[in-house]
C-alpha cells in the first residue's frame, strides 16, 4: 500500500513540475518584451535575444509580408511566428522573426549591411509607435 501511495506521489509531482513548465514557457513566448535603451534596441521573446545598437542600423522599414526563408530554429503556431531563420539556401545571413500576428504590418530592421529583425506585436499601435521611435532614432546617425 505505501508504494502505491508513493507512485502516486511521485507521478502527481511530475505532472505539476511539466504544467509549471508549460505554464513559464508560454509566458515567455506568447508575447514579444522590448526596451529602448539611450544606444540600443533589445527584444526578448523566449529563448530568443537580439540586442542592436542604434548606431548599427541601417534601414527601418514598415513591411506587409515577411519573405519565404527556411527555418534554422523556431516555431510557428497560428499567427505567431519567432526564431531564426536563413535569408537563402546560398547566403549565411540570419533573420531574426519575431512576429506576434502574422495578418498585420511588421517592422523590417536592417543592420551591419546584412542581417534582418522582422518585428511586430499583436497590438498595431503599439507597432507603429515602435517603427515610428526607432526611425527617429536612427535618422540622426545616418545624416
């Protein structure tokens, strides 16, 4: 009898550490966490982090679609899509994803020539004020 107790003990804690877990994990994927910083732009979301000095951007751009590119880690679930990914089978180049709502306007950051940020949040306006501060922020550099 008290093994049986035990197992039943032991399988009770089990499923509560996974739901904890599952519980964190969506926590921190389910939306993108952001800040401005005086030189920098960092975003968070998951697993995946991506800091960018002001000073290394070269274009923002308000864009419609995200271009097809082959995944390198990362994941898609309904309108939500986050990770790497590879621009093109030939270049090495990494493209960063961090998409909220695949339906709505995203932010296209380039910087150091090559590298690309796609980036958007599930609110629209919260969107556009982020494209319309960091275009702000890097138009001083780029005169």
């Amino acid at each position: 009898m008290a093994q049986k107790s035990k197992r039943t003990w032991l399988l009770n804690m089990l499923i509560v550490i996974t739901l904890v877990g599952v519980a964190l994990a969506y926590t921190a994927h389910y939306k993108n966490w952001t800040e401005i910083e005086k030189d920098s732009f960092r975003v968070f979301s998951g697993i995946y982090y991506l800091k960018i000095p002001f000073s290394e951007m070269d274009s923002v751009k308000m864009v419609d679609k995200i271009p097809s590119m082959e995944r390198i880690n990362g994941f898609s679930v309904k309108e939500i899509e986050k990770g790497v990914f590879k621009a093109d089978s030939i270049g090495q180049a990494k493209v960063y994803v961090f998409v909220d709502k695949l339906s709505q306007s995203k932010i296209r950051v380039v910087y150091q020539d090559s590298l690309k940020m796609f980036l958007n949040y599930s609110d629209s306006t919260v969107t556009e004020s982020t494209f319309k501060l960091l275009a702000e922020k890097i138009q001083p550099t780029k005169k």
